[in-house]
C-alpha cells in the first residue's frame, strides 16, 4: 500500500476512442471506519485530488471521449461535507460542461445539504444514492452511528426542493448481518419507503479483518476463515437461519412494488 500514489492518478483514457460511459474515481479511502466496510484495510487514510483537477478529467472524457454518463466510484464522495463536491459542480457549469452523473456508491447522508441537491440537479445527477443501511437505532449505533432516519429525511427534503421525485432517491440496507432478523430488515424498508426513499437491498459480506469479521465467524454454518468462497455475498453466510431464499426474495419484492407499474 505504501508504493500507492497518494491520490488515484487519471486513467490511460487515451487508449479509448468514444466512451460514452465511463467510471471515474477522484479519492482514495474514506474517513469513516464502518465495522462492516474494507475500505479502511484496504486505504488507511484519505486523499483525493482537487476539484479543479477533477473537472479537467470530466471535461476532458465528455469533449474528447464524447462521454455522456458518468458514474463516481469514490467510497466517500462527501467526505468532510459538501464542499469538494459543489465546488467541482460549480467548476463544471462554469465551463459548461454537461453530463448526466450517477452516485452508485453511497454518498454519506450527514454530509449533505439542500445547496448540494440545486447543484446536483442543475449539473446533471441522474443516479442519488445514500448509504442509510438501517433504521434500527441500535443497530446504527453498532454499525458507527452512520445516518439515521432524521438524515434521510432532511436530505429527501432538499432533493424534493430541487426537482427530485421520491422514487429517484435511493437508500442502501443491509441485510444478512449477524444476529439480524427480518423482520427488522423489514422495518427498515417501510421506514424508507414512508421517507420517500426507494431502498435497495445489500446483501452483507463478511470482510476478514474488519471489526465484524469476529461476529460473522462466530454466526455462521461454514467455515468461513478456512473457505473464502463463504465470504461471497450471495449465500450471506452470516444471516440469521430466518434469512430463507424465500424470505429474502420476499423482502426484495418489499422494495420493488411501489415503483412497479
């Protein structure tokens, strides 16, 4: 980790031609230690370049490359705030400069403000999604205090002010942590729901290392320090016996009916 750069270095995009998509990524790591996230094993610290190097990349991929959609992949987007952020928005509208943007990972609700939803719609945001993973207090206490449903709500507010319509605002949850029922995953779906949020299901993987792994070994049925294929998240190895195909399925189907027509 320590031959790394400081800050991710600009992809080789000349080797492209036309890209009409493409991922960016502006920071490395993030300031926040989530007992269930590798972020931290995987970056120590945080950096990220500057928002004036950050247009030129984005200008450069949409007058060169013909880039209509771009998606960050930076784990904390809004690290220390929304200041990084407008001042990047603000930068690419000065130089006119259009796309459409997707958020894909999830942008931290405690750092966002009603003047950052007017920047993102004015510049293009297509794609708005937090990272709200519960709704159980105590379980985001667990997790590192987070969001909490008072931050999706203020958000959800300055996102409506500035054109967004419910079902355009997403929240991850997670589910299939240890000791996690589904009922309470449930929960956490109606309480998003009923905060004009569409929630979408994140499916836990036990990460060695971090300050969940202990939990995970201890609750599930493999042998997950010997067999890493356990770690994979499509058998959420370290779910509660509840946690059925069935059920699961059910639950999945809980996020999709209000925005199937």
């Amino acid at each position: 980790p320590s031959a790394l750069p400081q800050v991710p270095p600009p992809p080789a995009w000349e080797l492209y031609g036309s890209l009409p998509t493409a991922a960016v990524l502006f920071g490395r790591g993030c300031f926040r230690d989530c007992p269930y996230c590798a972020s931290r094993l995987l970056n120590p610290g945080f950096s990220r370049r500057g928002p004036g190097d950050a247009a030129d990349e984005i200008e450069r991929l949409v007058c060169s490359h013909a880039a209509s959609d771009l998606a960050f992949y930076d784990d904390a987007l809004l690290a220390g705030g929304d200041g990084w952020l407008l001042a990047l928005l603000e930068e690419l509208d000065r130089r006119e400069v259009r796309v459409r943007f997707h958020a894909i990972n999830a942008m931290h609700l405690k750092g966002f403000t009603p003047s950052l939803a007017q920047a993102m719609r004015r510049a293009g945001f297509r794609t708005v999604r937090f990272g709200l993973e519960t709704a159980d207090p105590a379980r985001g206490e667990k997790l590192g205090d987070k969001a909490a449903l008072d931050d999706l709500a203020r958000a959800a507010e300055g996102l409506w002010a500035a054109g967004y319509a419910p079902g355009e605002i997403g929240v991850y949850l997670l589910v299939g942590l240890p000791g996690q029922r589904p009922a309470e995953v449930e929960a956490g779906i109606r309480a998003a729901l009923a905060a004009g949020a569409r929630p979408y299901l994140t499916e836990y993987s036990p990460v060695p290392g971090t300050a969940l792994w202990p939990e995970a070994v201890a609750a599930a049925p493999f042998d997950l320090a010997a067999e890493p294929l356990y770690h994979n998240n499509t058998i959420i190895s370290a779910a509660h016996p509840d946690f059925t195909p069935a059920e699961l399925q059910r639950l999945k189907n809980l996020t999709r009916a209000p925005f199937q027509g």
